[in-house]
C-alpha cells in the first residue's frame, strides 16, 4: 500500500501483523496506530494457524502485503503464540521480520521461552487504556523510527 505525499513522493505504509484473539486489544491497537505519526496498516490474524497462512500467503492471503513488524499473542486459539514464533524464527522467508511479543503473560518461563526463541522483544500488555495505547505507540516509534531494518523484508 502507497501513499503519494504532497511533493508527489510515493510512500509505503508501515505493515503491521497484529497476532490476537481478543477483539478488545485489537481495538485498542487500532486506535492507538491512528493516533501515530506514521502511515500504517494493520493486519489481524485471529489465531496461530491464520497468522502463518497470513504470512506464508496461502488460502485467502495469497495477495497479503508482508508485515514489516509482527505483535505476537502467546495465549492463541489453534497453535499458540511459541509455535508461531518458533516456525517464523525457522521459516527462511519469515525469519527476519522483528516479531514483537505483546501478551498478558508475565511468567518468567513465557519469557525467557520467546527470547530463546527469537523474539525480537518481550511486552506485558498493560490492562489501562491509555497505559496499552502508549506501549503501542512506543512500539511504533520504536521499530520504525529509531531501529534501522532491511528494507527488502
């Protein structure tokens, strides 16, 4: 997805797969994105199979743009959240899109578990809106203003 700006320079929105059961968090990602700086787009996988056909752009995926960024869910329907991150982390394709652990799980076994993993980094969704909609935003700032990645992910 482009945007043309107004000198005519053709931008690329920053693509986001947000990996999430719960239509609650979605919204609140939803909404702190809109609130950013950056033009993004926001994909939801709804559970660990959805999310690696998503991103393997199989099924009714085949023409998904591919995520710049993953915000992984641990606790997921159908294959949790470890699964997802270990077969992204192994998948030669998938392997070096930043994978961004967003979850309730404080348990030090969930988090030295994603780290050995391949995670990217570890969050511990806040539970206050506004507290959620700032490390989101934080996140956004973050990945796509201060880190540098690749730019043929």
């Amino acid at each position: 997805m482009t945007l043309e700006g107004t000198l005519g320079v053709k931008a690329r929105a920053v693509e986001i797969l947000m990996v999430e059961d719960n239509p609650g968090d979605v919204r609140l990602a939803q909404e702190a994105l809109k609130e950013g700086r950056l033009w993004n787009h926001l994909a939801v996988a709804r559970d660990g199979v959805e999310a690696l056909e998503y991103l393997r752009r199989s099924g009714p995926f085949a023409t998904a743009a591919s995520p710049d960024l993953i915000l992984l869910d641990l606790n997921l329907p159908k294959k949790d959240g470890r699964e997802v991150l270990a077969e992204i982390k192994t998948d030669e394709r998938l392997r070096l899109i930043p994978v961004v652990i967003l979850t309730t799980s404080r348990a030090e076994e969930d988090i030295l578990k994603s780290y050995k993993l391949h995670a990217n980094c570890y969050i511990t969704k806040p539970v206050d809106f506004q507290q959620f909609a700032s490390v989101v935003r934080s996140i956004e700032d973050f990945w796509f203003t201060v880190v540098k990645l690749p730019s043929a992910l």
